[in-house]
C-alpha cells in the first residue's frame, strides 16, 4: 500500500513518512531543514541553522535548538543527520507501509538511516514541550553531510556542544545495540606525475601515471588486514585516450583500525608501496593523508553509556553492546568533548534500495529517548 492520501493515524509514523518523502542526499538538504525547522518553530522552540557546508542554494547547515531544564540532572544532546547517501538515477522514495514494515517502494533509498532517528527525536521534543515533562536539558543537532565525511558535525560550534553527554541513533540492527568501538579512520590520496607520448610513435617519450599508479597498488596489502584493521582502495582515475601514454592518474582510499599504532602502520606501508611504484616508474608523486575521524573505545564508566543502560533497563530491552568498522557523528562528539554514543535505530540493509524498518522499532526509539531523559533527571 502507498502511503500517500491514506495518512496512518501513528504521529511518528506520519511524521517518518513525511520526511522519508523528502530527498535529502548529502549537500542537498536544504528542503528538509525548511521542513523541520516549520515542524520545531510550531512548538515555539528557537532553532537555529549554521553556515551550509556548501555553496548552492540546495544545501543548509545544522539545524539546533535547546530546551531549558526544568529539573536537575545531566543535560543531553540528541543528534541524528538528515543526509541520505544519493539514490540511483535520484529516485525518490515512495515509502511502502506493509505489515508493520517500511519501505522505499522505488529504486531510491529509504532514508531511515537516519531519519527514523530524526523522527524520534523531533516527537519526543515536542511531546517533552506539549506535557510538560520534566527533564534537565535537551539539545537537539540535526546535523547534514554525514555521508559524505561527517561534515556537519566537524563544522558545529562548541557553543552547541554543551551538554553533558550525547546519543546518536546511527546504527543499524535491532533496537539495544550500542555501538561500544569504533575505529579511527585516515584517507590517503596520490596523484601520480608521468610524462605524456604518443603511444604509437614515441612511447619511450612517455612515463605512465597508470602504470605507476597500478603498481603501487598491487604492491599494497588491502581488505582485512587483521581482526581490528582494514584498508581498501577506492577510486582509480587517470588517462585521456588510449593512444596517449597517460601522464595524470588519482588513486584515493582509506584505512581503519581500532589501534591507532595499527592505523599507523597500514597507512605507512601503504604511503611506501605509493612512493616504490613511482620510483620504479620513475614518475612524480603527490601524496595527502587526511584524518578523517577518531576512534573510540567506551564502556561503564561513560556518562552516555551508562545512561543509556539505564533506559534500556526501564523499557525492558536488552542492551547488546558492539563493535563496529564505521565511524559516525559520534566519533566527532567525543573527539570534542560530548561523551556519546552511537545507538541502534533498528534500520537494516542501509545505503541500498532495500532498505527497511519496522514501525516497531521507530517506537522503540521514541521509547528509548524518553526513557534517557528521565534517566538523565535522576541522575
Ligand atoms: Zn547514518
């Protein structure tokens, strides 16, 4: 069933469906934070929006508000991104509500990652605002350009990290998983410098960028490299015809590790293979290392893991903490002093046309954040 003209009754699933509707891939989130920001300035809180990450008229900057404690206890930042990653031939989304199940109903993705978090929080604002619940300190940071290296978040201001602590629902996976290490993560970029020639008349004129490039690449160790790191190499560009020796050729990718000595070791062996490949090419090399976010480690002990313990204990779910190999706003939060933490908001098969989520799980969420905020007052 489409659910367009036959609106469900549920509030936050309507309120899901809305922004689902909504294309928002990254850099192009303009129309969504109008959206949210209408929905927030109805309920009579001030929001804010930050300098867009990018110059169009497409793009917006993080949207934030705060709510004053009216109790004692910890003050807590709620984040969810409002960016999806970009949908094949930009279909929209055209969510499907079928046995209790969202989703996408096109080729498009959902956008549950992260939305269903968004929705959450936005309800869970509103109803804190229309009952009057007591709580000690609510921020709201709806941050854009997540997927496209965590943009958004690195650009907030310090005077809207302020709370004590922070929960993300960036994870996927059933609703009680609570992301407990993530690594930390560099990029690596080359641009291999050869000497173009005509590949038919004069090639020992020319000095291949590709083959250099390709070299170094199959020199490098990639995928898995042990159980806390991996490396990959992603984009490979380079040449202008076939019968041109090329003198230009880009290679880009990453590494990751949960030990940061590990971390260091891959991306120097990788840097090596980079600079012996040019050498034996005998091409220039141009080599950037870019860190892209910090790991982390948390346990108890942690003020937002530990508050989130608690909440899950009060609704009866079963915390199940994980490690993961991605990084979110929440590697950002911690790095600038908002002990976080990245929980599950019960999406499944992100970032591709199938994803889904269950209604059970958007109230789940709504659940879970009340449930923190009263935590936090007693704390
Ligand atoms: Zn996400």
């Amino acid at each position: 069933m489409n659910m367009r003209g036959k609106e469900p009754a549920d509030p936050l699933v309507s309120l899901f469906l809305d922004l689902a509707r909504i294309a928002s891939p990254s850099g192009h989130e303009r129309e969504i934070m109008d959206h949210l920001t209408a929905r927030l300035r109805g309920v009579g809180l001030e929001v804010e929006e930050s300098e867009p990450i990018e110059e169009h008229p497409a793009a917006a900057g993080n949207l934030y508000c705060r709510l004053a404690a009216n109790a004692a206890g910890k003050a807590v930042m709620f984040a969810a991104h409002v960016d999806t990653v970009a949908s094949a031939e930009d279909a929209l989304p055209s969510p499907v509500l079928e046995n209790g199940i969202i989703s996408s109903g096109s080729r498009a993705v959902l956008g549950a990652d992260d939305k269903a978090a968004v929705a959450a929080m936005v309800l869970t604002l509103e109803q804190v605002i229309k009952e009057q619940l007591s709580h000690a300190g609510i921020e709201l940071l709806l941050t854009v350009g997540e997927e496209s290296g965590l943009r958004g978040a690195k650009s907030a201001p310090p005077t809207q990290l302020t709370a004590s602590c922070g929960f993300c629902m960036d994870s996927t996976g059933p609703v009680g998983r609570i992301v407990a290490s993530s690594p930390s993560q560099k990029t690596i970029r080359a641009t291999f410098i050869g000497k173009p020639a005509h590949a038919g008349v004069a090639p020992e004129q020319g000095r291949s960028a590709i083959v250099a490039a390709a070299k170094a690449v199959a020199e490098m160790k990639l995928g898995r490299i042990n159980a806390d790191t991996t490396a990959n190499i992603g984009i490979i560009r380079g040449g202008e015809a076939v019968n041109v020796v090329p003198g230009r050729c880009h290679i880009a990718g990453e590494a990751r590790s949960h030990v940061d000595e590990k971390l260091e070791r891959q991306v120097t062996s990788m840097l090596e293979a980079v600079s012996y490949a040019a050498a034996a090419g005998g091409v220039d090399v141009e080599v950037a290392v870019v860190d892209e976010f910090q790991g982390f480690n948390i346990g108890p002990g942690h003020l937002a893991y530990d508050l989130a313990l608690q909440a899950f204990a009060d609704i009866d779910i079963r915390p199940e903490p994980v490690s993961t190999g991605g990084g979110s706003d929440v590697n950002v939060f911690n790095l600038k002093g908002v002990p976080s933490v990245n929980l599950s908001a019960g999406m499944e098969q992100v970032h591709t046309p199938d994803e889904y989520i269950s209604v059970e799980s958007l109230h789940q969420c709504h659940q879970l954040l009340l449930a923190i905020i009263r935590k936090a007052v007693r704390g």
